[in-house]
C-alpha cells in the first residue's frame, strides 16, 4: 500500500461490501481464480463461467505472480472470490487495435461478476 492508486482501490474495497472482484490486466487470455490454498465458495464454478463467457482458460495463478495483486489481498481477508483477467495477447502495451476484441471477449465477465 505504498502508492496512491493502491491506497484508493484499499478504501474503496473497504467502504464496500463486495461479493467478489475482478481485476483486470493484460497479457495471457487467462482468468486466475485462486490465491494460495484459499479457495473461497463458489470461487472456482464462477470462473468456470468466466470461462465460458470468455473463451478465456480458467488457470490456476502461477506462483510467481501471486502475493502482490488486489485479488490475493481481497480473497485472502475477505474470503470471497476474487480474479484476475488477463485480457489481450502480444507485447505491453497491446495495441488499441486489440480493443474491441478485448471488449467482446471481457463484456460477458463483466455482466456476470455484476449479477452473480
């Protein structure tokens, strides 16, 4: 929590009663759904339908990029789902010219993480 946008998204959450959150990156076409051994309920059957929304792969989050995303933080206190979206592939920063598809494919997850 050392930077100002960390800090805003840290009270945000804390002033809300969130079932679940998602986060959204870029570089994979992969939703992680899990932190470390916590495995919050309904955690995995909803990224299951993320997953099917998407055509993004369900994924277990690799070990070297957990511990520092607002998904292990949120899962691990608040033991409530939470993922992150790899959206797009290619090189950082993907090209705008990859919106509409990123678009297309996230719109679905979106409606769903709003709903559910």
């Amino acid at each position: 929590m050392t930077e100002p946008e960390s800090m805003a998204i840290y009270n945000f959450t804390l002033m809300h009663d969130f079932r679940l959150v998602i986060a959204f990156h870029t570089q994979g076409q992969e939703i992680y759904w899990q932190f470390q051994d916590f495995n919050p309920p309904m955690s995995f059957e909803i990224g299951q339908k993320f997953e099917a929304a998407s055509g993004y792969k369900l994924a277990e989050t690799p070990y070297n990029s957990s511990f520092a995303g607002y998904k292990d933080w949120f899962i691990q206190n608040y033991n409530r789902p939470g993922y992150t979206v790899e959206a797009g592939l290619g090189e950082n920063p993907l090209p705008i010219s990859q919106f509409d598809e990123i678009y297309k494919d996230n719109i679905g997850i979106l409606i769903l993480g709003a709903v559910l």
